[in-house]
C-alpha cells in the first residue's frame, strides 16, 4: 500500500484491511482511537474495543518531518525502517522486555505493536519518585543480551557485517551528532539555556580545551564503532514500566555503534535524576535519602549486573562453539582476561557517553523533565551546576574509574546524600 499519513478518521479502515489484525480484534465496530500526545518524532494511536478492552493495539506511524516542529524540520519517514526491524530483532533476543510486534509496513511507515497500557513511561514515574524494584534486574538483561548477541563476540563475520550494513541510519545518527556531540558545546543556535545560567557556568563547558577534546573524541568513537545493535535512544523516556515488567520501546535511533553508548544513556539519566531530586523530594513532602538512594542502588545494580550477564553470555557461547582458540593450559585463564579488559573498555565508554548524554540535557534543544520542569530557575540551576559538574569529571577521567561504585562516590561528593 502506497503511503499515506493515516489519522483518527482513516486509521480504522486501514486496521481492517490487515489479516494480522483479525487475530487480535474480535470485532472491528466498537473501536475507540486515541492519539497519545508526548512523542517527539512520531505520530502514536492507541486502539481498543470497548466491548473487550483487552482487545488493544498501539500503531506508531513516522512522518516526513518531526511531528514536534512540523514540516518545517524534515526527517525521511524511512526511520521507521530501523524501528522495525530493531524492535523485531531485539524483541527475538529479549522478547520479556520489548513489545510484540503484530504488523509492520515499511511502505506505510507504521508498525502495530503490544498496547503497554498496564504501563507507565519510566520518566514521568521517576519524577513523581516511584520506585521499580526489578528495573536493573530489567534493564541489564536487555543491555546483555541486545549487545552481546549483536556483536563479534557471537555472530559469525558475515551475519555481522550483513547487520551492520542494514542499520546504517544516517539521519537519525546525524541528529545524535549534532545534537549530543556538537551543538551544545559551542555557541549553537539550537541550544536554549535557563536564563539563571551565567557566563561562566557556559563557559565551564564551551571553553575547556579538554573537555573539548575529549566530547571530539567521544563523537568520533560514536561514528567509527561498529559494535552491536544499539537502542540508540536509550533514556528514561524510551522504558516503559511497573512494578512488575519493563520493556524498551522507541529504537527508532537503533544502528551499530559503541556499547557504552546505550549504557551510558541509561546510567547519565539516572544521575540527572538523583540531582533533581535533591530539590523534588521536598516539593513531595519526603526526605529525600530514600528515594535518592534507591536510584544511586539501581545505577550501580544496572552495571555490576549488566557486567555479570554479558560475562555468562559470553563463557556460555564460548563453551558451546568449540572455538579452539583458547585451548591451551593457560586459556581459560587468558580469556578472562580478554573479558575483563573488554568489559572494563564498555565501562569507561558508557561513563563518556553518560557524560555527553546529561551535558546535552542542559544546554541542547531537547531537555530532561526532571530538570526543565522545575519551576524555581533558581533551584534548577543549582542542579544543573550538579550534572555539568559531574558530566566534565565523568568524560574526562571515564578511563580512571575502576568501579560502577566510585562513580557513584563522585555523584554523592557533588550532592551529598543526606
Ligand atoms: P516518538 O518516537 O515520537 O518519541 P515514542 O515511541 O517515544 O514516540 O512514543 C511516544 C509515546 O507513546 C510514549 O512516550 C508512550 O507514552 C506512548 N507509547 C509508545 N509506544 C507505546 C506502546 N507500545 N504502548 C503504550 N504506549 C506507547
Ligand atoms: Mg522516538
């Protein structure tokens, strides 16, 4: 079927011409469209019918612009290609924590997927200080499996470079360029700062020749390493939750790039919202140890268990592929320390990318809620200082933290949990 941008009026006649879609509805008469409002990019529908409310679907269409902005920002609605086909690869590796996909079009540029309506988005949660118990448990397995099972470390040479050649995502990677490696270290128009934000707290970034240097080199690893299968977009704002499940939606930034990347997304959010909730636990009327501690608890559980299961996925396969090259006395041995070292190289990337995902935040065109929302400019400064603070420490000396904890020592010396 040739293009066409569905809305309210069209979207249940095109959902009735799909075979996929007679398995899920039992009837296609009493169906309620609703837009759902906070994307970005895209244009998002739930569909149920009200006789049977567990009859639910959510159809994400991709336009040729960015819905937020309108025509007037281009973006080729061909970005729905790397949706697709990421959600329908990650959904294979870690079906629990990926929404089932039930019909795709690439001509449409629309995919129909699970309705997480037993769901809330992640962000939104954190800012009103819920706490997930499972969510690094979650979190990590995704990370795990997603990466490891991309990578060198298990495809054979071809499937790899196959892989690597259907995600080339050139506009969606540019926007990234751009908008975390670039614009918000220089004098960009497309940055917006709290007007509380001096001179110097710009300058603490725009002109530091090491930090410039090292954002450079970040970009230029972001560009060059083709690693695994990346979410790509991997903030609090892409993991959908409750108390009992967590799934990651949104891959529409997905290409191969650096592991760290996706990890660092995950953790540099987390710390933008332990700094936020030094002033938001007391606009909740709670003391705010508890809360703050939780999510330093659940950053340092999302890499120490991140780290634990990549290792067992990566023996694992090891003993099951018969591969040869370690067998010798000293081998087993030899290949922990391959693990090591490797591991310890995802680290200290993830804590560089962190650094650049949470510098933009604060001075790019696309903010975090825990911090723009906060009314008093004054207090949101404050905590602002604390991530620029901290993001400058994390990138420049990423190599010289040797745990997920002493990270963790430096985001409690910048805003002492109390
Ligand atoms: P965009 O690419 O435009 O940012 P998202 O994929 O982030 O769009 O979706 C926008 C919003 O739609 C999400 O924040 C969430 O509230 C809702 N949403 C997206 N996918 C689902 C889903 N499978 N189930 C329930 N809600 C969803
Ligand atoms: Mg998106």
């Amino acid at each position: 079927m040739a293009y066409q941008q569905l809305n309210l009026q069209t979207l249940v006649d095109f959902l009735k011409t799909l075979d996929e879609m007679k398995t899920i509805f039992s009837d296609f008469n009493h169906l309620e469209v609703k837009e759902v409002g906070d994307g970005n990019l895209n244009f998002v529908y739930m569909i149920t019918n009200t006789q049977n409310t567990e009859e639910t679907v959510v159809l994400k269409q991709a336009v040729p612009y960015v819905r937020l902005v309108g025509e007037s920002w281009p973006l080729p609605r061909e970005r729905m290609n790397f949706e697709i086909m990421a959600l329908e690869k990650e959904n294979e590796l870690c079906p629990k924590h990926v929404p089932d996909v039930y019909y795709a079009s690439k001509e449409m540029s629309l995919v129909v997927m699970q309705n997480l309506n037993k769901h809330r988005v992640l962000r939104g949660e954190i800012i009103q200080g819920k706490y997930f118990p499972l969510l690094a448990d979650h979190v990590s397995t995704f990370l795990a499996k997603t990466l490891f099972y991309t990578s060198d470390w298990y495809l054979d040479y071809r499937s790899k470079k196959e892989m690597v050649g259907k995600f080339i995502n050139i506009d969606l990677c540019n926007i990234t360029e751009d908008l975390v490696f670039t614009d918000p270290y220089e004098k960009n128009e497309t940055n917006s700062y709290n007007p509380k934000l001096t001179k110097e707290d710009i300058n603490f970034i725009h002109e530091d020749r090491d930090l410039k240097v090292v954002v450079a080199q970040m970009k230029y690893k972001f560009m060059n390493n083709a690693e695994a299968l990346l979410h790509g977009d991997l903030h609090i704002g892409s993991i959908m939750v409750n108390e009992e499940e967590t799934y990651m939606i949104d891959p529409e930034f997905a290409f191969y790039g650096p592991m760290g990347f996706d990890i660092g997304a995950v953790i540099g959010n987390l710390f933008m919202s332990y700094f936020s909730h030094s002033y938001r636990q007391k606009l909740l009327g709670r003391k705010p140890y508890a809360y703050r501690k939780w999510l330093l608890d659940t950053t340092e559980k999302i890499w120490n268990e991140f780290a634990r299961k990549f290792d067992v996925c990566w023996t694992e396969h090891q003993e099951a592929s018969n591969n040869l090259y370690w067998d010798y006395t000293e081998g087993k041995e030899h290949f922990a320390h391959l693990r090591e070292v490797t591991l310890k190289r995802i680290f200290s990337d993830a804590i560089g990318f962190g650094a650049c995902k949470m510098m933009r935040r604060i001075f790019g065109l696309a903010k975090v809620a825990d911090i723009a929302d906060i009314q008093d400019l004054d207090e949101r400064a404050k905590i602002e200082r604390m991530v620029l603070q901290m993001a400058k420490e994390m990138v420049i000396q990423r190599e010289n933290f040797s745990s997920i904890e002493e990270l963790v020592d430096l985001a409690k010396e910048i805003s002492p949990l109390i």
